[in-house]
C-alpha cells in the first residue's frame, strides 16, 4: 500500500516546484504576463492551503480510501486541464483547481498510513513520506527541467502537467487493488463557512498584490485590500459563536492564546515566506535573467538540496543542545544567505552566473534545515494531544500560505524592481538587480522572524524528547538518501508529517472492512 499512496505524495510535490522551473517557459510560449505568472505558481499553493483542513475532515466523513481516489482522479483530470490549457486565464484555473484536488487527496495519504500500519512500524513509513517529499522537491527542479529541454513529443511545458495523468491512473489502479478501506472512529462536522471566510479574506488581499501593479492599482484593487481584514474579523466572530454553539470551527482558536504556538505560526509564516519567494526569485534570474536552460537551472539547486538534507538530519541534535534558540539560529543564518544572495549580486553584476550563487544558496540550505524541523516541535511542543491535529492542521496551512504570500508580495516587489527591460542586453544586469531587491526584503523578514523566536520558550527537555523520535524515525531516509535521493531531502523537513493538516492521531482504532463496505 505503502508506494501506492506516496505516488500520489510525489505527484502533489513534484507539482509544486515543476512550474517554477517552467515560468520562464510559460511566458515565452503561452504569453502568461507576469501577474498570472504568480498566480499559477502562488495559486496552487493558496488553495492547497484553503482546502487542506477540509480535506481532511472529508477523509473522516466519508473514509480515506474513498477521499484518496476522488483525489487521485480529480488531480490528474486537473492536471489534464493545465496541459490543454491554450490561454493563461485556462491555466490559472486549472492550477487554482489542481491545488484544491490535492488538498483533498494528499490528508488521506498520512491518514492512511496513520490507520493501517502499526505503531511500531509507523515511523519508518513516516519517514518514507519524507523522502518523498524531497524527491518531489528535486524531481520538479531536475526532471521537470529535463523535460522541458527534451521538449519530448513537442509538448514543452505541457509534459510537466500531463505526466500526472498516468501517473494518476497507475496510482488509481493500485489504490482499487491494494488500499485498504478505513474510517476515524468519530465522524467531525464540517465548517463550511468557515474554511470559505479564512480563504476569501485572504485572498482578498493577495490577488490585489499580485494584479495591482499590471493593473495601474484601479479602485477595485484597493477596496478589495480594505476588506480583507473587516472579513477575517466576521469569520474569526462566526467561528467563536460555533464553538460557543457546540460545533466544530476550522479555526481552534484558544490555541493563540499559547505564546509558543501563536509566535511560532508568526516564524513559520516568515520562513516560508521567504521559500516561497526565494525559489519564485532565484528560477526567473537563473532562466529568464541568466539564459540557462531549465534542466541545468535545476541542477543548480542541488547546493542549497544538499545542504538542507544534512542539516536537517543533524538539526534534531543541534535542538537537544539549543532547545528553541536552535530555530533563532538557522533564521539567522537564512537571512546570512539571503544578504550573501544580495551581496554576490552586487560584486558580479552582470557578469553573475548560476554557480556563484552557490555558497549563498548552500547557507540558505542550512538556515532552514536547521530551522524548520526545531520549529514543528517547538510549535507543537505545548499543545494538548486533544487538540495537537487541529494545530498540525493551521500549521500546515499557514506554511502554504506562506508561500503563496511571498511569491505574491516579494514577486510584485521584483517586477517592480525588474521595469521594462525583459529582452536585449540590459536583461541581465536588470534581473540581477531586481534579484538584490527582493533579497534584501527577504533578508529583512527574516531577521524579523529571527527576533520573534525569543517568544518561543525554552524547552530543552520537551525538544530532546521530540528530536530523539525525530531522529530515530530519520534513519530510514538517511540509508535512503544517497546520490541524487540524498538531496532530494533538501525539503522534506518543510513537509514533515507532523504538520500536514489532519487530525488522525487524535482517531481512535479505525474500522477496517473488505472492499465494496460502506
């Protein structure tokens, strides 16, 4: 069962990072302008994030085996949708569709390891779902990029999209055949109005940041940007009035009245923030500013892929020494990447190119191996068991957020920085400056989330105990993880099961039937 449902894991990963390396492309081919150029790389992300709590307590309602193949087949019906897309319009839908497939699909996959394997073995298939995460993560780089040069069958930056659809029908198959069907022992109740309160109040304000500057900032932009913050207000009021009523809110909210929780969600945020727009960033100046052909713009990501896996390896015993001061340490060292970024470009100008950007991206690699791994216990250290899946579930949220945050905001700022000069020989001097601008932004989010980790408290003995199960449950991918699947892992801490938004482990035994029960 177990390659079954991490094909499905490979397929939502390879996704996300596969169209980073394919934006260049994307403009060159389909005419994507810029702002749409952010929404099908952030959106896919937003929605992910939108639906991923609601996925979950979908798996709950109606079984995981049954959510994980209504998930298999509408992702890759979604993917299908990208691949044929012939406008940009057809392909920020698409991708707006595809990120909520896979917020229903991806919750079954830990659900369904959580139901079917036994404790005992339960870290070592954890950690597998690791490994698979990192593959994702280096496969879109490489071989997303090793397909858009091969440009196999002409298909271009289609083939990136419409792998999925075999890939999906293989999974499908095999899930029929080999999935076993399993229930939560309690049915939740669903909170529709407000999983679409949180999504639209942000969305109000990200699609604004992303359109205003193509768009001369009309009306619309900032009314839509004024609103966001009065309807997070309603929803947070609807969500306190349901649990006040009884029900189940998507928000649980009397975890933000934990410092740890509340201040570690704020790093968290920060850290993918700056992910997300690092990567958004470092591909157009490495394809579009650079002229590198997407295969080796991958390649050139292996630094910062190498360095993440060893440091996230080793960071569980950097946290038993530092406890929460561990995770102010790689933030750090982040934003020491982010500033070298900064600096690297400024004593290269236009003579820059992809491999002297190596050290720069080796230090990010190890601020944020260090960093996100400590940073899951340290936020998750605190809370009850009771309520340690609804955690989980806004913890992953907000990391995706994250991302589609930053690629909207630090990606405005670069076009920004970026002006007219998108051909010709001021290209390049031209991308590498916008590249400086959006590094020293970055940089500055950074030291922020640096100085909000001295809220997080200090607790050695929780961390030890939690980066001894961290380590242990390590072992797996560390034999794994040779040659090209050792920097694979680079971004596998980012993924880490313990914050993919479901609550299973708050399930009691689940019910098991032969195949065809209801």
């Amino acid at each position: 069962m177990l390659p079954v449902v991490l094909m499905a894991m490979f397929m939502a990963g390879f996704d996300i990072w596969a169209v980073n390396v394919a934006a260049p492309s994307l403009q060159r081919d389909l005419h994507v302008s810029d702002a749409a150029l952010q929404l099908i790389v952030g959106g896919y992300a937003f929605m992910y994030a939108s639906g991923m709590v609601t996925g979950g307590r979908l798996g709950d309602l109606f079984g995981y085996r049954r959510m994980f193949m209504i998930g298999v087949v509408t992702f890759a019906l979604a993917s299908l949708l990208c691949g044929l897309a012939q406008s940009p319009g057809e392909l920020v839908v698409a991708r707006l569709v595809q990120g909520l497939t896979g917020a229903a699909m991806v919750p079954q996959v830990l659900a369904l390891i959580t139901a079917t394997f036994p404790p005992v073995e339960r870290p070592k298939a954890l950690s597998w779902f690791g490994v698979t995460m990192g593959i994702g993560f280096v496969s879109g780089q490489i071989l997303g990029g090793g397909l858009l040069s091969l440009n196999v069958a002409g298909l271009g930056w289609r083939a990136i999209f419409l792998v999925n659809v075999p890939v999906g029908i293989l999974a499908l198959i095999a899930a029929a055949l080999l999935v076993p069907h399993a229930w939560a022992h309690r049915r939740p109740r669903l909170d529709p109005l407000g999983a679409l309160g949180v999504s639209a109040s942000l969305a109000l304000a990200l699609v604004p940041l992303t359109l205003g500057r193509d768009e001369g900032w009309p009306a619309w932009t900032w009314a839509s940007l004024a609103s966001s913050l009065p309807l997070l207000a309603l929803t947070i009021a609807w969500e306190r009035r349901l649990a006040r009523r009884g029900g189940e809110p998507l928000l649980d909210l009397p975890l933000f009245s934990d410092r740890a929780f509340s201040a570690g969600l704020a790093v968290n945020f920060g850290l993918t923030f700056f992910f997300g727009s690092f990567m958004f960033v470092l591909t157009l100046l490495l394809q579009a500013g650079l002229g590198q052909e997407p295969f080796r713009a991958g390649v050139e990501n292996l630094p910062l892929a190498a360095t993440f896996t060893a440091m996230s390896i080793l960071g569980p015993r950097l946290a038993a020494r530092l406890g929460s001061r561990s995770i102010t340490l790689g933030a750090l060292i982040a934003a020491l990447g982010a500033l070298t970024l900064f600096l690297t470009g400024r004593h290269y100008g236009a003579h820059l190119t992809g491999w002297d950007l190596a050290p720069a991206t080796a230090l990010i690699g190890v601020g944020q191996g260090i960093a996100l791994p400590s940073l899951i216990s340290a936020v998750l250290a605190h809370i009850k068991p009771e309520r340690a899946g609804a955690a989980a579930g806004i913890l992953t949220t907000t990391q995706q957020f994250g991302i589609a945050s930053g690629i909207a905001i630090v990606g405005a700022i670069f076009y920004a920085a970026l002006g007219p000069a998108l051909g010709g020989p001021s290209a390049r001097p031209a991308f590498v400056h916008a590249m400086e601008v959006a590094m020293a932004v970055d940089a500055a989010i950074l030291v922020v989330a640096a100085l909000t980790t001295l809220l997080l408290p200090r607790a050695r003995a929780r961390l030890l105990e939690l980066a001894a199960v961290a380590w242990l449950s390590g072992q797996v991918r560390r034999k794994a993880a040779s040659a090209v699947a050792s920097s694979a892992g680079a971004c596998s801490a980012m993924w880490r099961p313990e914050s993919m938004g479901r609550p299973v482990t708050l399930s009691a035994q689940p019910r098991h039937t032969a195949a065809g029960s209801p």
